[in-house]
C-alpha cells in the first residue's frame, strides 16, 4: 500500500446489541463490552487497524447512548470525529454522512468501513489483505469487499457471488450480492467454489462513494450533504436531528452493492479480496460459545463453556454460562445459554440464541425500559 494513499477507517458502532441482552443494554451494547477479552470489541477494531492509520484518522458512527462510552474507550479518537446519530437508519446513511464529511477534506482519501464487533484472528493477513483492497480502492472508481470462504452454508450471512480473477490486484470481479439465503441455496453457493461471505468490510474513494450515493439514494444525498456541510458549525447538532430522520432507512449492501452488481461484472467495477484469516462476526450467544470453544479452550470435558466464580456439571454438556460473581451448578441439561447479571437472568437453548431479541422488545412493550 503506497504511504501516499490517506486512509480513513470508518467504524460502525450504532447497534443495540439485543441480541446479548442481558449483558448489552442501550448504553452497553456489545461493541462495548469485553466478550472475548480484556478489550472491549470497538478496542479491539480500533486496535487492529493502528498500523495503517492512527486513531486520530478514525471517524465512528454512533448513537446518543454509545457515544460517551466509546469516546471514554477510545481516548485517542477525536471527540468530533465520534458522530451521534440521532435516529438509526441502517448503514447507507451512516457511510454516506462519513462519505460526504471526509470528502470535503480530501476527496481521494479511501474510507474502510468496519463494524465495531467483529473477531479476527491471524491479524497480519487481516492487514495484508486490507493493504490490496486500500490499494485497489484509490486506484480507481473501485468498491472493495474483503470476503470471507465459506466453511459451512450459513443462512445468516450475505454472499457474494465472485467472477474473473483480475489477477495483478489478487482481487476477483463480483457478480452479485445475495442476502442471506435459505439452506439449499447457501449449501448451492458453498459447494461451487466461487462464493464468500460478505463481511460487512468495504473500502472505497469518498468520492465513490459520494458518488454512488448520489446516484442511487438520490433523495437522501442532498440531506447528507446539508448536513456534512453544517459539520463543525453551531446548527450542525440542530441541522442533524432535523435532516437525518428524511433520509432512507437501508443498508449499504440494498442501497448501493446490489445496483451497482447489476451493471454487470465488467462495468461495476466491484471487486472481492478474499481473505484468509479467521473471521467470527458474534452474532449470538450461540456464536460465543461456538467461537470461545474453538478458539479459546474454555471448554471443559464435557463442551461448557463458563465464566463464573466456578462451575460444577453432573450429565451436563453443551452449555454457555456467564455468572462471574456465582458459583454455578448444572444437572442434566444441555445446550442452555445461562447468562445472569445484577438484574436480569436469561436462560435460552443455544438453537434459540438469535430469538433474544425478541426478549429486549417484549420488555419495551411492558414498559420495563430499566432492563432494556
């Protein structure tokens, strides 16, 4: 990667995290916890990234409830290049306001976007493989996505469906995007060899990007540029909370990949840099304990996994427990997620891990909004 490209990570950090309630809260969603560490999970993207750009070059997208924690985590991103998002409206509006902020300081600059609550081991593919994408995204008007190879036919990824190898910048030509499919078509994709998750890490000019929002969200982009252009001013918080709710509520990968794949493989100019390192986005409590068994050997004999003040199992296999403040004991039960805090307990089989959520908005329902 040539030292004169100017690298810009972006960071998405505006989820709630419902889906590791009781841990995460609104306040303490899970980019901000510590899951599989001593670092929370935005440290960690921030961290990873430190050789290719100083956390002074870092722009965070967040929410009102994250934004003092994170500001807190990340002491050395500045405080205005941690943004408040005063509604959420999905990852398009989120990239294309950093788009349109970073392009009126350089237009040529490459933004990296990244989620704030991924794993990635074997860090040094990671950045090797970024080093190509970077490099092919200020080549030209270029959009890059790090996909990963598939190890199994997942139904809760999106896939990228890859083409010709371009061979000099070991990147492939994409096809298509394909939103999580059902089980037949991930195990159709998996078994030919041509297919990669999408791992929600993209990298492209703040021009292209500008651009592409301009062209394809063409009512929301005017709103973003007002905005952008209030950036630093006293109205900009007043401008914000007004335009921001207008714009499309839709993801980058609707509002921008998939209309621009269909222009076709030649003319996209879309391109994958597959890449070979260990990915885990954690989705679930489910994914915690599949990625803490295989990669951190908590496990004991019997597949439990357990961060407690001790653990006692008789006939009990396959479970998640997080209690860190008791002792815990289990009988005769298997595949439970366990996870008990201050005020809240949660016990779930681990096949129903991704219905959790459904937990933090029944609670809103009730009104009991001090568990949420």
């Amino acid at each position: 990667m040539p030292k004169s490209i100017d690298f810009r990570p972006v960071i998405l950090a505006g989820g709630s995290g419902t889906r590791f309630w009781p841990r995460s809260r609104r306040a303490r969603a899970k980019q901000v916890l510590a899951l599989d560490g001593e670092r929370s999970m935005i440290q960690q993207t921030v961290e990873r990234l430190k050789p290719l750009a100083a956390p002074e070059k870092t722009w965070v997208i967040t929410n009102e409830f994250l934004a003092h924690e994170i500001a807190d985590q990340l002491a050395g991103v500045p405080r205005h290049q941690i943004i408040e998002e005063p509604v959420a409206r999905n990852t398009a509006p989120a990239c294309g306001l950093a788009a349109f902020l970073i392009e009126r300081e350089n237009p040529e600059a490459v933004l990296g976007v990244f989620p704030s609550d991924h794993v990635i081991a074997d860090e040094p593919r990671f950045l090797k493989a970024l080093q190509k994408g970077i490099t092919l995204a200020a080549s030209g008007d270029n959009i890059v996505v790090l996909g990963i190879e598939p190890t199994r036919p997942e139904t809760g990824y999106g896939y990228i469906e890859t083409g010709e190898d371009d061979g000099a910048e070991a990147a492939l030509r994409v096809r298509r995007f394909t939103e999580k499919p059902n089980l037949n078509r991930a195990q159709e994709f998996v078994a030919s060899g041509n297919y990669y998750w999408n791992s929600g890490m993209f990298l492209w000019s703040a021009k292209t990007l500008a651009n592409a929002v301009r062209e394809h969200l063409p009512d929301t982009a005017p709103l973003l540029e007002k905005i952008a252009a209030s950036f630093g001013k006293p109205e900009f918080e007043q401008v914000f909370r007004d335009l921001y709710p207008k714009c499309e509520n839709i993801s980058v990968d609707y509002a921008v990949l998939e209309p621009r794949s269909a222009k076709g493989e030649h003319q996209s100019h879309l391109y994958c840099v597959p890449a070979e390192f260990a990915w885990n986005d954690l989705g679930s409590w489910a994914s915690l304990y599949e990625y803490q068994m295989e990669t951190r050997l908590r496990g004991d004999g019997d597949g439990n996994v357990a961060e407690s003040d001790g653990h006692l199992t008789i006939e009990a296999g396959n479970n998640y427990i997080y209690s860190p403040k008791k002792f815990v004991a289990l009988v005769g039960v298997e595949n439970l997620v366990i996870v008990d805090t201050e005020d809240a307990l949660l016990i779930a089989h681990r096949d129903h891990s991704q219905d959790v959520g459904k937990v933090v908005k029944e609670l809103g329902l009730s009104g009991r909004d001090e568990l949420i």
